[in-house]
C-alpha cells in the first residue's frame, strides 16, 4: 500500500469515527457528494486538499500523518551493528529507548543531565542508524514497527538480563496500575506454544494502547514496561535438592508478567 493510500485509509477512518460522511463533508467544502466520492475513489489527493478536508471536518491532519507514517511497515527489531552501536554509548541508548517511547526533545532534556546540543546529536546518530527519521524542529519518526523488539540474541538482550531485571524486580509492584505474577504450570508443549501467542497478542494489545494514548497530553501518560518470561525451568536452589535418582529436572512451565513504572 502506498504512501497517499495509507493517508486515505487514516483519513477515513478518523473521518467515521468523528461522525462525518461524505455527504456532509462535500457540503461542508462546497463540492457535490459524487465529487467527493470519487475524490477518495482514486486513492490521492494533494496536501491542500487533505488540509482542507481535516479543517472542515475537524480533525487535525497532524494525526492523520502521524498515523499513516505509524502504520507503514517496518521491521520488528534491528540489525545486530546497530544494537552493536547503541551499546557503545549509555546515553544514545537512554535516547534511543525514550524515542520508542516516543518522548519529545524537550521532554528528554527535561529528564535528564542531557543538554539540548547532546540531544540533538543523539538524534542525529539515531537517524544514520536508521533508528528514526528525523524532521525539522528536532521531531521524529520512528523507523520500527510497532511490535518492535530487540534481538533475542543480541547485546542489548543481554545487558537486560544482566542488568536491568534485576533492577526491575527491586519494586514492590503494587502501585496503580501494576502487578506481578509467578504461575508455575505444568502443560502440553501445544498448550505452551498457545500460552506464546497469548503472550503475543498481549504485547501487541500494549503496544495498541501505547499509540493509543499518544493522543493525550504528556502529564496524562506514565511510563509502565512490561516484562514476560514464559520458559522450562525450575529454580536452582530446588534442582540442588533433588535425589540422584531423579537427577534431571522436570520439565515445569513458569511465566511472569509484570508492568511497572519505568
């Protein structure tokens, strides 16, 4: 699908959730219904009249190209080097990861010892990492898909588990909004596989939610992670205890998911 498609799809979709139909919107810009119509039919149309439509109709056209760059397709995680290269810099990681999240600029500057210079030149590595596109006035587009993630294998992966969950699991998780759960489970290896894609689904329920709120305004929004872990294991402390005769561990099935604030 192309570029001006995409726009189209958006531009109506906003255009059905606002209550607007064609009829209303060929009255509203002085064009017949026809007209209009086939206007969508041919799948493009210039900037002024994109403009034109969003203002009589009441949305703003921002979103509606915020969207459309949103929902074109892009890959899932990226290449080895460039996680490669975020590693080499604490701080063009700390960059990269709020851009996911999509934090302003200003935003980051505000949060941490980062000037806006050092910002910028952050944003810059990003953009000829092809993390993200970056556009005038500092903005930016991610060049991710929403169900990004990183390399299962990869550096940035690794330092997760040997750093940060156990930073992650220091809090009590029992403030709005968050929870933590430990469901030991024994299970088929299709119920285990099914248990994957509802995990799946759940991230990709998140990430929704997560362009979702985007709308809002920044003191309406708070950083939450959700960490999942779902594998065939048993703690070592218990394995230590077995009997020589039964030696080998069985296969258990645990799972833990808990969002908390970032």
């Amino acid at each position: 699908m192309s570029s001006p498609e995409l726009v189209l799809k958006v531009l109506r979709s906003e255009l059905r959730a606002a209550g607007v139909t064609y009829k209303m919107l060929a009255e509203r810009i002085g064009m017949s219904e026809s007209s209009m119509k086939r206007m969508f039919g041919q799948k493009d149309m210039s900037l002024s009249r994109l403009a034109e439509i969003c203002k009589a109709s009441g949305i703003a056209m921002e979103d509606v190209l915020r969207q459309a760059a949103d929902v074109t397709p892009h890959a899932d995680n990226l290449s080895l080097m460039q996680e490669q290269s975020l590693m080499a810099d604490p701080k063009l990681l700390l960059v990269a990861i709020c851009c996911l999240g999509h934090w302003t600029l200003e935003q980051i500057i505000e949060t941490y010892h980062l000037s806006e210079a050092e910002c910028v030149l952050h944003l810059i590595a990003l953009d000829k990492l092809e993390v993200i596109e970056l556009r005038p006035l500092n903005r930016y587009r991610l060049k991710v898909s929403p169900a990004f993630h990183w390399r299962p294998d990869g550096p940035v992966q690794q330092y997760f588990r040997d750093v940060v969950v156990s930073d992650y699991f220091t809090g009590s998780f029992d403030g709005q909004g968050e929870t933590l759960l430990f469901v030991p489970a024994r299970v088929s290896s299709h119920s285990a596989m099914e248990m994957v894609q509802k995990i799946q689904q759940l991230a990709a329920e998140l990430a929704r939610l997560h362009q979702d709120d985007r709308r809002l305004r920044p003191e309406e929004r708070d950083g939450f992670t959700l960490l999942v872990g779902f594998r065939s294991w048993e703690f070592s402390a218990f394995t230590a205890l077995r009997r020589p005769e039964a030696a080998a561990p069985v296969k258990g099935l645990t799972h833990q998911i808990g969002p908390r604030k970032r």
